[in-house]
C-alpha cells in the first residue's frame, strides 16, 4: 500500500532538518572517524610511567633523599621555589640527584627571572628551545606560561608552525632567528651573531645562549623519562 500524503510530508520534513543540523553544524555529525579520535580523556599513560609522577621513575619521597634534595623539595613544596608544574615536572625527576638539583634550582631561577631580560622574551626563547627540541611538555607548560605574562599571539604561532618570521620586533624576531640556528642547524652565521650581540649586547647574549641551553639541558631529561603532561590538558606543540 502505498504512504499517505501526509507521512510522506513528515518523512521528507525530517530529512530536511537533518540535512541543515549536518551543514550548519558539522560538530552534529557522528562517525567512525569522530568516535576514534583520541582527546584528552582517552589518552593513558605509558605502561612505564608512574601515575603518581607521571614520569618514568616514582615521585621521590623526602626521606629518601640527600640534604641537598630535601632542601630542594621543601622549597618546592612551600612555594618558596618557583615551578609551573611542581614536582611533576623536570623538578621531579632531578631531585632523585640532590645536588644536581639544588645547582640547577640556582641557574634555572637566574635564566628565567634575573637576567634583566623582559619575561615575555624569556618565554619566547624558552618556547624556541621547546620547539627545535619538539618537547610537547615543555612547550605546552610554557605557551600557556608566555600568553599569561603578554607574549604575542603573533610570535607564539610563528615558531610552533616554523613559519618564517614576519610583523614582529627586533628582539623578537633576533631571538627566534638565533634559537633557529643554534639548535636546529647547529651553527649560528655571522651576521645573526652580530644581530644578536648589537641588540642584547655582551652579557645578554651570554644569558640568553644559557638560557636557551637550560631549557634544551631540561627536554633531554624530560624525553630520557617520557615526562607526560595531565591525561586532561590538551597537547598544545604540534609535533612529526
């Protein structure tokens, strides 16, 4: 028998409606692409990965460590040493050396907040070094660290996407061209030598190489332990 008029209307009614959900809001639709794709809440931790650190090795426990890692650690834990993720994070895993941690506490604190250099220069050289060292803890702790102290938008997405460096400052755009060559090519030319030297002058260009080798000293120990970020915050570096 055949369908009445007035279901055909109504079949026809609701096709239409869902046609519009589909092309008006794509986020409507579900598919076996969509429900594959892996977000913040469907990641897990590598098997070798301790929860309670997040890296490959325990958190340590104060007693367990020398004088010169408990003083690191109550630092750390009082506040009175400055880290954006605490010990789980590269503090974390140096404590498990005391003294290296206590003389990398000192340089770390120096290179990012005594230098004399503007905190959003300091971001950006450290987002620099994340990116040539493709350190997605790293860069993704330190993005959301340069937006808070006022880095450009502009600069950010230059060097997470290897764009070339167009519409910034002098500094800015000497500090991307020098982290460029120094870590990606392994050689710094001349002329961005004498850039770099005329506009941080002597002592900055020392600072600013130290700090840039700080923060790639950092990633090599947090790729050594498969330092991973909170299974709920996005990974922010897009990487190979």
């Amino acid at each position: 028998m055949g369908m009445s008029m007035t279901r055909r209307f109504a079949l026809i009614a609701v096709l239409f409606v869902s046609a519009a959900l589909i092309v008006l809001c794509p986020g409507y639709q579900v598919n076996a692409q969509d429900s594959s794709r892996q977000g913040p809440a469907k990641r897990q931790l590598p098997p070798d990965v301790y929860p309670d650190s997040r890296f490959r090795l325990p958190l340590p426990k104060r007693e367990e460590l020398d004088e010169a890692g408990q003083r690191v650690y109550d630092a750390t834990m009082s506040g009175a040493r400055q880290t954006l993720a605490g010990l789980q994070g590269p503090s974390g895993i140096r404590l498990y050396s005391g003294k290296l941690s206590e003389a990398m506490s000192g340089v770390n604190n120096y290179v990012r907040r005594e230098t004399g250099l503007d905190p959003k220069l300091t971001e950006l050289a450290i987002l620099v070094t994340a990116k040539e060292m493709e350190s997605q803890f790293e860069w993704t702790q330190h993005e959301i660290e340069g937006r808070r102290v006022g880095l450009s938008p502009t600069a950010i997405d230059i060097v997470k996407f290897a764009k070339p460096v167009a519409g910034l400052g002098e500094q800015e755009t000497i500090i991307i061209q020098f982290g460029r060559e120094l870590m990606g090519k392994r050689k710094v030319s001349p002329a961005t030598f004498a850039s770099a030297l005329k506009s941080f002058g002597k002592k900055g260009l020392v600072d600013l190489t130290a700090l840039m080798g700080s923060y790639a000293s950092t990633s090599l120990l947090l790729t050594a332990f498969d330092m991973q970020l909170p299974l709920d915050q996005d990974h922010l570096l897009p990487v190979k």
